[in-house]
C-alpha cells in the first residue's frame, strides 16, 4: 500500500504550464493557420523545435529584408506593374490595387502614368476604351460629401495637365508611399515583430518545461 502511495508522490506534468501552454498555442492559431499546423506537432514533443525554427527564420527575414530592401523594392515595383497590367482579369487583384491605391492615397507604381501598361487605359491613338488615358476610381481624390464612389471619376483625366492632374487623382506612386508609410510606422512595425519573438521565445521555454515535465513522469512508469 505504501508503495502505491509512493508512486503518486513521484514526478507530475505540472497542470498549470500544460494549460497555459495550450493557451498560448490558441492565441497563434488565432494569428493564422500556420500556427496551428505547428502546434499540433506538440503533441509529438516537437513544438519548441518548430518555433525556434520559425523565430530564426524570422530573424533571418528581418536581416535579408535590411541588406536586400532595394532589391524588395524592385520586386514590389516589378510585382505592382504586373498586377496593372492583369488589373481586369481578376476580380480579386482588381479589389487589392483599389484598396492598396486608396489606403495608401496613390496611382500606379510611380505614378498615374503607369496606368499605361494596362491595354483598357493606356493613352494610345488605337485604344477603343472608354477609360482611355484615364485611371481606376481608387486612384481619385475623394470628396467627403460623396457617399457613393463616382467609378467615373478617372476617365479621361491623363489628357490633363500633371499639375491639374492633383486635383482630380493621387500623382504619387504607391512604392514611394508604401516606403513613407514603413518608416513612418517603424517603431510600431519593429515593436509587433519584437513582441511575436518574444511570445516565441516564451513559447519555447513553456514547451521544453513540459517536454522535462512528460519524460519524468514516463520514467516513473
């Protein structure tokens, strides 16, 4: 009898840390799927492997997007001019241009004349468009009192004079205002990867702490 007792007083998985643990894994499913494909592999002892990995990746990310962020801009110069060209072909690029063009208030990759590149609003003499020479409404300057958009708004707008452009439509492109947008949000954008690695780290103790917890119950068994 006291032997059965003894084997009950030997090492146990702490609940807390298991639950807790569990928590933390719901918080990055949560923050997307890929996190959830990793933490099903807890249960194979293997969950503190997989966020180290991931963290280093991050961190390598972090350095290579420092080192190489002029080839990044080519890239995003090269992936938005592709995108215009292919802007009515699909429905969901099309809602991604509108959007990225309105929130970040600009027109093309550099400018509104790269609204060239696409066969319905180049500015050649041989385009049968409507919307020749013009550009997409979310390239418009938007006017508070207008509830609903005017999709009209760009036609023809190119014909007109660049200074007079800038009443009517955003002239900066979008490389250059999604460059000012990083470095205005730098510090917001640095402390949301600070606290992901963080959480990370955390996240790696609490799973080598339950991994030690498991083998000293399984070697009493």
């Amino acid at each position: 009898m006291s032997g059965k007792h003894q084997h009950f007083k030997g090492p146990e998985v702490s609940c807390c840390v298991k639950y807790f643990l569990f928590g933390f894994n719901i918080v990055f499913w949560l923050l997307g799927a890929a996190f959830l494909a990793i933490a099903l592999w807890a249960w194979a002892e293997k969950f503190s492997v997989f966020l180290g990995l991931i963290f280093f990746l991050e961190l390598t990310a972090g350095i290579l997007a420092f080192v190489f962020k002029d080839w990044i801009k080519d890239q995003l110069n090269f992936f938005i001019n592709n995108n215009v060209k292919a802007y009515r072909d699909d429905i969901d690029l099309q809602n991604l241009i509108d959007f990225a063009q309105e929130y970040w208030s600009c027109c093309g990759a550099h400018g509104p004349n790269d609204w060239n590149l696409n066969i319905y609003f180049n500015c050649t003499d041989s385009n049968p468009s409507r919307e020749r020479c013009g550009v997409p409404f979310s390239c418009c300057v938007k006017d508070p009192a207008e509830d609903v958009p005017n999709t009209q708004c760009g036609y023809d707008v190119r014909l007109k004079l660049e200074l007079e452009q800038q009443s009517y439509i955003y002239t900066k492109g979008c490389v250059g205002q999604f460059e000012k947008w990083l470095q205005d949000n730098l510090i917001v954008v640095a402390g949301v990867f600070v606290a992901i690695a963080l959480l990370q780290i955390f996240g790696i103790c609490l799973a080598q702490n339950l991994v030690s917890d498991i083998r000293a119950v399984k070697a009493n068994w």
